[in-house]
C-alpha cells in the first residue's frame, strides 16, 4: 500500500482502524480512477496517453500520474484594494488535459468555469 499523502482523515497513533478505512478508501479511488480511464480509452480506441515528458507515451498511467497533470492548473483573481475582483484569468487547459477529462466523462467547465 502507498502512504497517504495529504489525507485528511490520518488519525493519530493508536488508530489502526481509522489508519485502514482511510488507506482502504485511498486504494479504492486510485482505482475507481485508474479503471475508469482504461475502459474509456478501450471505448474511444486510445491505445497510449502521452504522459511523461516529452510526450512519451504510457499503456497504463497510475492515478498520481493524472492528478500530477493537473498540478499546475490554476485561476488567478485580480483585485482591487477593497478586495473585489476585478478580473478573473481562467486556466488554459492542454490538449492532453482536455483529452483525459473527455475520457473520464468530467466537464471542462470544472477547470475553466468562471
């Protein structure tokens, strides 16, 4: 099993049990995620993803893999000195993080919605 990292659920020491539901849970969304994505790629007759650097491709990307993707995707605000917004600058998305949410069935809209 992976560590957990950033859950927020980890409970203190003593709790093997809390310490298993949530690892349990991690295990169980990484896979959920992960066969989602193969079963639409096999739907939309995708054979490799284009993942790693250099575009270099991959048969089988793990969930940390998609979630890292998606690291670096975020919207700025600008505002004024009384705090509102003035202008909001939507994140562009790649062609490859258009592509895996077309596969996994999520909406855009999550990402560029305003």
């Amino acid at each position: 099993m992976t560590p957990l990292s950033g859950c927020t659920c980890t409970p203190r020491r003593g709790k093997p049990k809390v310490r298993l539901a949530c690892e349990l849970s991690h295990c169980s969304s990484e896979a959920q995620i992960e066969r989602q994505l193969r079963n639409a790629r096999k739907q939309h007759d995708v054979a490799n993803l284009a993942v790693y650097p250099e575009d270099r491709t991959c048969t089988a990307p793990t969930t940390a893999r998609i979630i890292d993707i998606f690291d670096y995707v975020s919207r700025h605000h600008l505002t004024a000195p009384d705090g509102t917004v003035r202008r909001t600058f939507a994140p562009e998305l790649t062609d490859l993080q258009h592509q895996i949410l077309d596969l996994l069935d999520l909406p855009t809209s999550l990402y560029i919605a305003t």
